[in-house]
C-alpha cells in the first residue's frame, strides 16, 4: 500500500508542519497545557475549607468537638465569632465557607445525650458545599461514636456498642480518589480528538484555498493516496501526543500505566480513525480555514461534554444519555480509564472497542465518500 | 498524417439551465500553440476541466492523446500537463522542494530531472528561496515548472499571464515557444490580444459557443471583410458620432488620438465599400476638420470585437 506518490504527500506535510511555528506550538505544547491545568487546576478534591467558629459553650466538651474538626483535614478553623451577624458577614465576603455554632447548652445536652450544633454552609460552590457537608456529617458521626463508647466505658458495661449498621470502604484502583488519575486519561482523549481534527480540517482547506488541491487532482495520484497521504502524519502526531501524555501524566502525576501497551497503542488509533474522520469530513464542508476550524469545533465541543469527561454520564438527563452513545470519545475515555488505572485486558473492553471500530470505519467512510465526491 | 493531439466533437457541459459548452468541435495537431481567446465566464475554463477529466461533460465527446476523456482520465493526466489561474504553489515550501514534492506526486524521484525542470524554467539560483518571497514572475515560472516536471506532452495554460507584469509576461512567451519547439503542444486561455497574436491558431469563445478558431492572419481576413481606416481628426468626439451614423460603417472605435473605423464589406461591384474621400467629405460637412485619414491594419481585437456582437 505505500507507494511513491503517499510517501511524497507525507515528506510535503511534514516539512509544512515543521516549518510553522504555530502549528508546532499547539501539537507539543498544547498537551502539556492542558495535562497541567487538568492535572492541577481541576481538581475536585476539596481541602482547607475556612471554618467560623461561635462557640456559645467554652467548654471541655465543646473544645473536643472542634479538635475533632481540626484533625479533619478538610477545614481549617479561621475566625472565632460572638454573633450571628459576625459570621454572616464573613459568609458573605466569602471569607469563610462554613459556619459551626455551639450552643451555649452543649455540655449539659451531651450528658443528656441529646447534643446539637448548628452547621451553616455557603452553598453557591456546590463542590465545595457538598464536600464541606458531606466531611461535616462523617465527623459528626464518628465523634458521637466514639462519645458513645466512652460514655458506655464510664456507665461499667464492658462492651461498646456499635453503630447499628457499620459500612465498610474499599476504593479500589485509586485509593486517595485521586482526581488526576480521572483526568489525565481524558486529556488524552481530549487532545487526541481536538488537536488531529482541527489540524487535518485546515491542512486540507489550506490546499483548496490555495488552489494546490486542483493541482493535485490533475496528477495520477488516486483519492484514497490523496486521503491517506494527508492523514498519516496526524496519526502519527497523534501517537507521540498520547505518549507525551502519558509520560508526563506517569512520571509528574504519578498517573499508573497499569494496562498493557499495545492495547493502548492499539485503542488510540481506533479513536484517531473518528477524529481524523471527522477533520476531513469537516473540510468537505468548509472553504476557508477558519470555517474549517469552527466547523471542527460545532462538532467536538457537544462531544467532550456529553463524553463523560467533565460531568458523569449517569448523571445525565435520560435523553443525554441515550445521545453520549453516539460520541466516539465516551468509548475511548472508559477504555484508556480502564487500561490506565484498573489494568484491564481486552475482554473488559471490548464492547467499547467494538464501538469505536464500528464509529471509526462508519465517519472515516462517509467522510472519504463526502471528500470524493467534492472533488468532482 | 500523425493523429491529432486533442478531438473534440460536440462537447456540451450544462450547469443546471446554464450552458456553460454548447456543443464546440475542434482539432489539434501536435506541436500547436493554440490560443483560447473569450471573456469571462464564456466557458474557456469548463473546456479545460472537461479535457483533464475533471467535469463529466454533459454531451458529446473529446480524446486527448487518444484517449477518451471521459473514462481514460487517468492516462491522460499521467501525459498532460495543467497551470491553473492561481499558481498552486506551497507558499511555505521552497522552490526546489514544490518541484521535488509534485515531482514525487509523478513518481518522479531522479534528482537530475528536477533539476533539469528547475533550469527549463529558469529558477536555478532560486532553488532554496521559499516560493512566498518570490515575485509574481518567478511564481508563474515556477507553477510552469509544477506543470511541466513529468515532461507532459500537452500542455494546458488557463490564463497563466494574469497579473503578470509585461517583461515577465515576454519571457513566459519565450519559454512557451521553447517549449514548442521540442514538441509540446500548447493549449492557453488569455483575454491578452497580443497574447493571442503569438498563437499559430486562434479559438474565439463566447457563451459557451466556438465562434471561430484559425490562424491570427486568416481570422483577420475572414472576418474583417471590409476596410480598416485610421482617422485622425477633431474633434475627435463629434467625429465618432458622426461616423458611427454613416452608412456603410461597421464600427467604429477610439483609439488613443485617431479613430479606428472598419467598413463593411462591399455588397456589389459598384457599390463601393466606405473610402477615405466619403469619410473626408462626410466629416467636412459637419464642421469635423480632417488631419489625415489612412489604411490600418486588422488586429485579433477587431476580430474579437466584430464576433463578440
């Protein structure tokens, strides 16, 4: 299959590449970029939540509770208040995130056992409202637990009761869920779909505005040696992002490459087939290459979003469900997740590498056909 | 005699309602220079793209080479050289590189024959220049040099000239009859007239129809049947008009400080075509004062002009 005239399209293609400063910019650095901010940046795990403080008991009992919050990790206790108007306002001004108000009857009522704090949250950032709930609730917990067995000790019974029901915890395959382990895998879907499609999109645009197409067309050179000679060198740009990814992601991140090689090597160029598809069926449809590029973006964008990538595909609505599985990307992310972080084979994959070879051969096909055609 | 180099019978291309080709014949023989003269949009271009197998032509049929358009597309190409209007150059390519990348396209990869290519046109010393710091001229040269890398024994110029400034344009011609000489044939598209005069043979297009196609000079004498007079009087404005009236006048045009007015031809023996005595008298009698009034010779623009209307 590789002959002269495919050879002489790449050799061209390549010295383009290498010649213009911007495009070399976005294929080495744009990877990276996007693996920091990602990697860094988006980071759902919350920590450090400012904490104010009204403590209305100052007492033993009230000082063991906020050591509780303390040793938590996620809070640090910032301000000490007097009123309900001091931490309002610091609520406000966003200086602090949460409010804990102990009243001043707190010792008394634990003795009682029937104690009660008040937890004021700021909710306009859900995650981190929700993370700030969430610890609050399991601190909560664990302390009344441990009063319970303390109290149990002191009344003579030997035996600490227990919560009534008790759940255990295994994370598997991330242990501290950590969120760059999610995120790194999908940049490389990410970079893999946007960067080879807007760059086979406008390298073939370029050479219909500049008329280069028509010279070529009146060669010998046949459609499918036209086609191929344009798209290998994205494919092989394409392997060298994921591996600079991956490297990255590996030795910086601590990112694990837990599947096998040739598996990863293998998936990447079946998502490459529908991204470099939809890059030349997106310059069927453009005459300049911004029209190209906007093209290129109308059909990724909508994709990244509904592929998983930022927001969980269960929680979707029923309807974005149903749609997520027509997007090449959510197969590929679920794969390189797998492969990357749980080491899996082929056999828990292959219904998505199914997917990605059925959507691969289907736009690479139409586009080709689209492209032929528009050459007529 | 040899077998004509390209055949055309009948060829017709519709686009919708619009006939762009409306059934032209034409022949031509190997080792012509063949000038395709019309304006615009008058179908010269759609010819070309027929002949290269790019259009399906809606009718009729054309072999280039022997070769039928329609289905040997593919033969054709592989002998057939094509310079399209906008250069198809690689801007951030070098010179030797464009040749080197269209050459390789060819199946071309003997370093001696582009080279070879590169000297026919002239660019050598400008091997290692990127072609977007090169002016109009050596783009054109080098775009001939594209056309020309696999040693096309036809070759195709649509409008290669334009925008080209006049010396430029000289040398182009040069190398064309160069080319010529060594046995190529050569089909080129102008508006240029003077570009047409240089042709051995002369097609006239308008909307889409083949209006004519000989020799410059008997084009001339086909067409231009009456006489051509150079008048220089004044002023000259109030002579066109009353020229322009007179009986027996064709058309009649300015052109720089005279007018150029061509006669119609003669219908009988004794009715004599329009002479320079009528003309002098004519004009006289309008209150025209007459410098001088002398025989001109025909050019492609009185031809292009008279089978334009």
């Amino acid at each position: 299959m590789f002959n002269s005239r495919i050879f002489s399209i790449i050799r061209k293609e390549f010295l383009q590449i290498f010649r213009d400063p911007r495009t070399l910019a976005m294929i080495i650095i744009m990877p990276i970029m996007q693996l920091f901010l990602l990697g860094y940046a988006a980071t759902t795990d919350v920590k450090n939540i400012s904490m104010t403080v009204w403590d209305q008991s100052q007492t033993a009992q009230s000082r063991a509770l906020l050591d509780a919050f303390r040793a938590a990790d996620y809070f640090t206790l910032d301000y000490s208040v007097g009123s309900q108007e001091e931490y309002q306002k610091l609520i406000e001004s966003g200086d602090t995130r949460v409010a804990l108000v102990i009243p001043p009857d707190y010792d008394r009522r634990m003795i009682e056992g029937d104690a009660q704090v008040l937890m004021v949250l700021d909710g306009s950032d859900a995650t981190v409202g929700a993370t700030a709930l969430s610890t609050a609730r399991l601190v909560g917990q664990a302390y009344s637990t441990k009063i319970l067995g303390e109290q149990a000790l002191l009344s003579g019974r030997s035996k600490v009761p227990a919560a009534p029901v008790e759940v255990r915890t295994q994370v598997w395959y991330n242990p501290d869920l950590n969120s760059a382990f999610f995120n790194i895998p999908g940049v490389i879907g990410m970079i893999l779909s946007f960067i080879t499609s807007i760059l086979t999109a406008t390298t073939i645009v370029r050479e219909r505005e500049r008329g280069t197409i028509e010279q070529l067309i009146v060669t010998p050179i046949r459609s499918w040696e036209l086609i191929a000679g344009k798209l290998l060198p994205y494919v092989i740009l394409g392997f060298i992002e994921t591996a600079e990814i991956l490297l990255i992601g590996h030795w910086w991140f601590g990112v694990p490459i837990r599947g096998s090689g040739g598996l990863i090597v293998l998936t990447s160029g079946l998502f490459l087939m529908s991204s470099l598809g939809i890059g030349l069926f997106a310059s069927t449809m453009a005459n300049t290459q911004q029209e190209a590029m906007m093209t290129v973006m109308m059909f990724n964008l909508p994709m990244i979003f509904l592929s998983g990538f930022f927001f969980p595909i269960a929680a979707m609505p029923k309807f974005l469900q149903i749609v997520s599985y027509a997007i090449p990307l959510r197969y590929y992310l679920i794969i390189i997740r797998s492969l990357l972080i749980k080491g899996v084979g082929i056999v828990a994959i292959q219904s998505e590498v199914i997917a990605l070879v059925v959507f691969g051969v289907v736009i690479m096909g139409a586009a080709s056909l689209r492209f032929r055609k528009r050459l007529d | 005699m040899t077998e004509p180099v390209i055949v055309v019978e009948n060829l017709t291309r519709k686009f919708g309602n619009f006939v762009a080709v409306d059934h032209i014949n034409f022949e031509v023989q190997p080792g012509e220079v063949i000038g395709y003269l019309g304006p615009n949009g008058s179908g010269k271009t759609t010819t070309i793209r027929m002949l290269l197998g790019l259009l399906k032509p809606s009718d009729g049929k054309a072999t280039v080479l022997g070769y039928d358009v329609f289905k040997q597309s593919e033969e054709i190409r592989m002998r057939v050289g094509y310079m399209s209007q906008k250069f198809a150059i690689y801007d951030d390519l070098t010179t030797l590189e464009n040749l080197t990348f269209y050459g390789g396209v060819y199946g071309i990869n003997d370093k001696a024959r582009i080279q070879h290519t590169l000297e026919l046109v002239g660019l050598n010393g400008h091997e290692n220049t990127l072609t977007s710091s090169l002016s109009t001229g050596w783009r054109q040269r080098l775009s001939l040099g594209i056309a020309l890398v696999h040693e096309p024994k036809l070759l195709f110029l649509d409008e290669p000239t334009s925008g080209v400034d006049p010396t430029a344009r000289r040398l182009f011609w040069d190398l064309i009859y160069q080319l010529a000489e060594s046995g190529v044939t050569i089909l080129v598209t102008t508006h240029y007239m003077d570009e047409a005069e240089y042709c051995e043979r002369v097609a006239v297009m308008r909307d889409g129809k083949l209006l004519a196609m000989d020799t410059p000079t008997n084009l001339k004498k086909s067409i231009i049947t009456g006489d051509v007079w150079e008048v220089f009087a004044h002023p000259l404005e109030k002579g066109l008009e009353v020229l322009t009236a007179m009986d027996g006048v064709e058309r009649v045009g300015l052109a720089g400080d005279h007018l150029r007015v061509i006669s119609s031809r003669a219908r009988t023996e004794q009715s004599r075509s329009v002479g320079k005595d009528t003309m002098q008298s004519l004009l006289s009698e309008k209150g025209i004062s007459v410098e001088k009034i002398e025989r001109g010779e025909p050019t492609l623009e009185d031809v292009f002009l008279s089978l334009a209307r």
